[in-house]
C-alpha cells in the first residue's frame, strides 16, 4: 500500500511541474513556429550583405585585433581575433583555445594548468561557449563566411530580408538566420532557424549596439521574447 502511494506521489509531481511547461511550449509553438521562408532572390543578395557590412562599418571590425567581452555575466573572453587564438573563462576555469589547432589548446584551474582527464572536456565546452556566444556578439560581420549561402525573402509586410544559412562551421551547421535591416542597412534583428531551438522563425533584436574603441560597433543587448542576452565589459583594440 505504501509503494502505490509514494508511486501516487511521484507520478503527480512529475504532472504537477511538467504539464504547465508542456502547456507554455505549446503556447509559444503554436504562436511562433514558422517555416524556413522561400527564397526569391540569389543574384541580389551580396548586394544586401554588403550594405549591411557598409552600415557596421566592417573595415574597423576587419582591423580590430582584440576584442573582450562577459556573455550574460557567466562567460568571459579575450579573443585574439588575428591570431585565432581565445581565452575562455568560467567559474575558476580558464581554457587558452586555440581556434585553429584546438590540440594546442591549454586549461587552467584556479590558475594551475590542468592535464587531469576532464581537460578534453573542458576544452570542447570552451570552444561549444565561444562557438555560440561569440555569434550573438558579431554574427552580422560573419555573413560572408566560408559555407555560407546568402538569398532574399519577402516578408508579411512586403519588405526584404537577407536569409544567411551556415552550411558547414561552428557547432551547429545548417542553421539559418534571416536578417531585418532598416534602411540604411542597420540589422535591427533576425528570426533563427537552429537545431537547439525546436520552435522555427523566433526573432531576436539587434538594436542596442555600442561603437568601441577600434570603431568596429558591437551589440550589447538582445532580446527574444521575454528573455534578455547581455554582452557586458566590451573592450577592443587594434
């Protein structure tokens, strides 16, 4: 009798919790899910790609060597763009990752250099970390990426959009992100089409940007629904 309870229990806990979220998912599915958009225009879409770099001012971005920042307060760097080299940092965790030949990549606890059987682990997590958190601080500037295939849409309301689909490179490729620019070429946001995210078309803001010391312009904040991602501590130099 005991077991039935405590089974009794457990089983209305697990409804308890996760009825309300299945609810809320579906809520949002059914709000926001859209299907990858059909593209109408190839020939024309450097053209966009190129006027939105113009607008960033990409030449400064192109001979910006350093660049720091903090991702939501957790994750910090110091990225030696020229030298593809990183330096990661989380907890009492510094990973100095060599983007271009990660076995050259060295890890650090509490400042000691760690060779234990967790440094391939640490490794790969500071590069999945810089991978996605260095996206959300210049994904504008990296639409002419090898792999990337770039394409015009016609939106709801009549305007264009630029589609970017990353088929190779990061951690996730195939994903797409079609770019809202204003018209003078300023992305002010993009909807994502990524593997992580199950729910198709959500749209994030690019409209709080700051220009930095090496004149390359940088965002400081995004937003995606109700949810906010912070790029504090920006600093770059030549």
């Amino acid at each position: 009798m005991r077991l039935k309870q405590i089974t009794k229990i457990v089983v209305g806990l697990i409804i308890f919790f996760t009825l309300p979220t299945l609810l809320f998912f579906g809520f949002l599915y059914l709000r926001y899910d859209e299907d990858l958009p059909e593209v109408v225009n190839i020939t024309e879409a450097d053209e966009m790609a190129y006027k939105m770099l113009d607008a960033l001012n990409y030449d400064a971005y192109k001979t910006t060597d350093i660049i720091e920042w903090s991702f939501k307060g957790i994750h910090q760097y110091k990225w030696y763009k020229s030298e593809n080299r990183c330096h990661v940092f989380w907890d009492d965790i510094r990973v100095e990752l060599d983007l271009k030949n990660r076995d050259n990549s060295k890890v650090f606890v509490a400042d000691n250099v760690y060779n234990g059987i967790e440094v391939n682990d640490y490794i790969n997590k500071a590069e999945s970390y810089f991978n996605n958190d260095s996206f959300w601080l210049v994904a504008p500037y990296k639409v002419f990426d090898a792999g990337t295939e770039r394409g015009l849409v016609t939106t709801e309301d009549g305007s264009t959009a630029l589609l970017v689909t990353y088929t190779k490179g990061g951690s996730t490729p195939g994903d797409s992100y079609l770019w809202h620019l204003n018209e003078d070429g300023m992305p002010n946001s993009f909807q994502m089409w990524v593997s992580v995210i199950p729910i198709g078309g959500l749209k994030a803001t690019w409209d709080q940007w700051t220009t930095t010391n090496s004149g390359a312009m940088l965002p400081t904040n995004h937003e995606i629904l109700f949810l906010d991602i912070t790029l504090d501590n920006i600093k770059t130099s030549k």
